[in-house]
C-alpha cells in the first residue's frame, strides 16, 4: 500500500551533466513517515520508466499525490507528470508546491491539472492535508494552501515557519543513492552528500526570492542536531564529503562556531564546502576560527559578491560596500580554502559602467586571492521582490501562464523575453558568463572526466586572456555556450 506518491520533476538538460539527491520530495516524506503515512518517491531524472511506475503506485489508491516546481523547465516537466495523472486518475489530488507555486499560487492553481497548492512550507502542511483528504475533511481547516472548490478557489489562513527541531531526519532509505551524484573537494571517487541545516535568510537583498518564500527569516537546527545528522551521514553511509546547500549558514555565526567547533572535537574525517556565505560574515570571524575553519575540513566557500558596484549593490540593499568585500578579501586570502565569489549581471538600471566595476572587482578579488574563482550569472526576475517590480517598471514582460513560465529559460532569459536589455548586452551577458566558468583553474576540481579536464586546461589561457582584456565577443562561443551550457551551469556553477 502507498499512501503518498512524490514525485521529483526533471529540471531540464541541466540533469544532464549532475543529477543530485532530490531533497524537496525526501524531507516532506520525513513527517510524513513518522505520522505512518507510506510514502513513495518517484524521480523522473533517474527513472525513466516513469510512467510505469506512477501507473503502478495509482493501483495502490494512493490518498495524493505532490509535485515540485522550480521556475523555468522544470514547470514544463511537472505540467506533463501532472497530465498523465488526471488522463489515468482524475479524481485523485494534485498538489503543487515548491518555490514557483508559492510565489505564484494564483497563476499555479489556475491550471486545470492542478488541484491544490500549498503556499511556503510544505512540511506541516502536507501532513494535514493528507489527513484532512483521507478522513474527507474540510481543507478550510488546513492552513497554507490554496485550492479549488465547486469551482471557487480558496484561501485559507498562512501557516507559520516550522521549527527545523522538530522535524525528523531524512528517510534516506525511500531512494536508491547510488543513482545520485554529488561535488567531492578531495578526491573524486570519494562519495559525496547534501546536508540542510538552515532555511532562509535575515538580510535584505530585493533580488531574491527569499523575500517571499521565506520573509527574510531565517531558522536552523541547533549545532547539536545538525553535528547529529552529519555523524549519520558518516557513519551510516561512509561519507567523506559534506555540501551544506543554504540560504545562510552563518546567519548565527555563534550556532556556525558550535559546529565547526564539534566537527574539530569530534575528530570527524571529512571535507565540506558550502553555498550562500556573505563576505560580512567572513568578516566576522577572526583568524583563530579561521583557521578553525581549515581544522575542521572546509574545502570550499561560496560567496554572494553580486556586484563591483556600489550604485548597485545600494539598490538592491545588498549592507556591504566594494571596499568592505576587498577589505575582507585580503583577510581570508591567507587561509586554504577555495572562494567561489558569484556576481549577477543585468540589474534594472545596470549601465556599462556598472557592468564594468562588476568585471575589475571579479579580476581584483582573485588576483588578491589565489585560492578563488569568479562565476558570472544573468540576473533573474522573481515574482514578489521589489526588483522585480522595478523590472517590470524598466520594461519586462512577465510570463501568464504556467506555460510560458516553463520556457523561461533563468540562465538566458533575456534572449526571449522584452525587457531592458539590447542585443549588446544580452550577448557581452552570456559571453561573460561562458568566460567566467573557464578562466580559472581553482574550479577545475569540479571535472571529473579527463576530456573535460584536458579541454578546461586547452581553452583556460584563452578565456583568461579575453577576460583579462574585456574582450567578450567571439563567434565561435555562441554555438558552444549553448552546447555547453548544461554542462558549464550545473557542474562549473
């Protein structure tokens, strides 16, 4: 018997270079799990007889069934799994959340495929919702969705952040780990995982999508928890490389000093890096835990740069400077670990001047630091931030429909959709964002494949030459980044 199918929609040709552990379908059967609740997931990146197996599950009258969406192509994937269902079943219950239906639930429940969508945080609610639907209760009750009734769409009260305390740890037994991959820091056959110890974020940059999803909140385990499920994935799946895939880690830098501390005390033999690191917080930290840092197996540190210039660090309430960053810069360049430092192009308002403080900070911050490299990324309207207001403002007309959300393209929107950008700019965008994934070989540890890796080591002078030079057009690079560009975004960044 199954109670509860998940399913973990394809994300589009960017599965072909790296297919990671589906987290969103495992963490919302955890609860699910402990309340008995028989829960399978289906991966349809993994799974290509897909179909077969929703059909087989269907036979096991299964009380829902939920779907993930992340804008861009992934909708277009849930939308298929979504009508395949109601062609088979039509009665049985579609529930859609993820990032996109929670920052457009109005637009996602319109869909005739879809039946209900749960707004924010599906932990809890998911829960309620399948009890509410097995002992055919009334969903007004269940707090944080919107749903369809005698035609009428309902919205019932918003439901609080969850406390990560509470909740149990992943059921990592619902899927087969040997089909996933992940980024190791030493050694490549070394087996690698994801772990989650935070959700959100307290600061307030209008660009992202936390904004909305997450009210600027930020929420963790405790360090104590989090060292716990960190020791299970050692031990229990002889793990030696860590990715800790967060909004903020160092949200509480006290909470990220226990664990760095407990990892030390602990004697734990592992490697880790993590995403999502102001260069404030760095900052903060003095060289003693630095160097703690080191102690404790820290390979790798993503940094949210964003831009080289203040006008528009400011209009995007960035709270840091070009100086500050520079300034902590220097500090960290004496410690051993790689710094990845992300900057986005294509701002509302973006100038060629500002486009190039972008580029001479990025080249500053890795001649200052030999341990890092840059990443250029296209800037990306999401609903319900105040740059996407100003977006639509500058001229972006935004998609209607699910639809047309599913050819949104994040990486090179811009090309498709009229906004502010000229051809200029979109082309020195993607070129630039090409070029930054091959200058510098701090990343090359990323290549798991020797033709890759001798490619990367052929083209690495030349990308570092053009970019050195401001040199972005080339016509040769228009044919590869599209080749290429499953491969540069997911496995290079």
């Amino acid at each position: 018997m199954v109670d509860v199918i998940l399913v973990q929609p394809k994300i589009g040709i960017y599965d072909i270079a790296n297919t990671r552990l589906p987290l969103g379908p495992l963490t919302l059967a955890a609860p699910l799990k402990k309340e008995g609740y028989n829960v399978k997931i289906i991966d349809q990146r993994t799974h290509q007889d897909w179909r077969k197996k929703i059909l087989n599950e269907l036979k096991k009258d299964p009380i829902l069934i939920g779907i993930t969406s992340m804008t861009g192509a992934q909708i277009g994937y849930s939308l298929e799994i979504s009508r395949f269902i109601k062609s088979v079943d039509k009665e049985l219950k579609i529930v859609w959340g993820g990032v996109h239906a929670s920052l457009l639930p109005y637009q996602t429940i319109k869909n005739p495929c879809i039946d209900i969508v749960v707004v924010g945080e599906g932990d809890v609610t998911l829960v309620e919702l399948v009890k509410a639907i097995e002992k055919k209760k009334n969903l007004k009750n269940v707090k944080g969705i919107i749903f369809k009734e005698d035609k009428k769409v309902i919205t019932t009260s918003p439901r609080d952040f969850v406390d990560l305390n509470k909740l149990p740890d992943l059921p990592y037994e619902l899927v087969e780990l040997k089909r996933y991959s992940e980024l190791s820091f030493d050694n490549i056959k070394d087996r690698s995982m994801p772990l989650v110890t935070s959700r959100g974020c307290p600061f307030r940059c209008n660009f992202c999508y936390n904004a909305r999803f997450n009210q600027f909140k930020w929420r963790a385990l405790s360090a104590e928890k989090s060292i716990e499920r960190l020791k299970r994935l050692i031990d229990e799946f002889k793990i030696k490389n860590v990715y800790f895939p967060e909004d903020n880690i160092c949200a509480d830098l006290k909470r990220f000093k226990n664990m760095v501390n407990m990892i030390i005390k602990e004697k734990m033999d592992i490697s880790w890096g993590t995403q999502g690191v102001r260069m404030d917080s760095l900052g903060r930290m003095d060289e003693s835990f630095l160097s703690n840092l080191i102690r404790s197996g820290c390979k790798n540190v993503d940094i949210g740069i964003e831009s080289g210039s203040d006008r528009i660090l400011k209009l995007m309430d960035k709270g840091e400077t070009v100086k500050q960053m520079l300034d902590i810069n220097r500090k960290i360049s004496r410690f051993p670990f790689i710094v990845k430092y992300n900057f986005i192009l294509g701002f509302p308002t973006e100038t060629k001047e500002d486009f190039k403080k972008s580029v001479d900070m990025a080249l500053q911050l890795i001649k200052e630091n030999k341990k890092g490299y840059i990443l250029f990324h296209t800037y990306t309207p999401f609903p319900g931030t105040k740059m996407y207001d100003l977006s639509l403002e500058c001229g972006f007309k935004s998609p209607q429909t699910l639809e047309e959300w599913a050819k949104f393209d994040y990486i090179d929107w811009a090309s498709n959709y009229p906004s502010w950008h000229t051809k200029e700019k979109i082309k020195m965008m993607n070129n630039l964002s090409f070029l930054s994934r091959l200058i510098n070989k701090n990343m090359r540890y990323k290549l798991t494949n020797r033709f890759t890796r001798m490619l990367f080591d052929i083209y690495n002078p030349i990308a570092r030459f053009r970019f050195d030079n401001n040199f972005y057009f080339m016509f040769i690079e228009k044919g590869i980044f599209k080749i290429t560009k499953p491969f540069l975004i997911d496995r290079l960044g």
